[in-house]
C-alpha cells in the first residue's frame, strides 16, 4: 500500500476496467494455511491512480444486512 487514508486505500496492485466493485484483499499465511483479508472495494482504476474503499466497520454491517447481497 503506498498511502495511509482514513476512507481509502491507494495501491499499485493491477486493476483494469472492470474491476471496480471488486475486493482489494490480503493474503496471509499461518500454521499453512491461507488466509484472505478484504481491506477495501476497488472504486477508481486510472495509469495513475487504483484506489479502494477502505473495509470498515460502517461498510461491513452494510455489507453483512444487504438482503440484496
């Protein structure tokens, strides 16, 4: 991650049109086994610019209550 931002995460990870909507995870591994961490919604995807919503708690219990998800 190149930047700390309360609301965002920018990263340099490739993102292309069409990625948007995704998750920006974090892979981890302990006692071998892998881990996936969302920490962020991909939102912008420019030659300059890939930032995420920030994963927290107000998104998660949108997330967690959306019937529609």
């Amino acid at each position: 991650m190149a930047d700390v931002d309360p609301h965002y995460v920018y990263h340099g990870i490739y993102a292309s049109d069409g990625n948007s909507g995704g998750p920006v995870y974090l892979e981890t591994e302990y006692n071998g086994k892998v881990y996936y961490s969302v920490i962020g919604i991909q939102n912008i995807i420019t030659p300059n610019l890939n930032r995420a919503i920030r994963m927290d708690t107000e998104l998660l219990n949108f997330y967690k209550n959306n019937p529609n998800i």
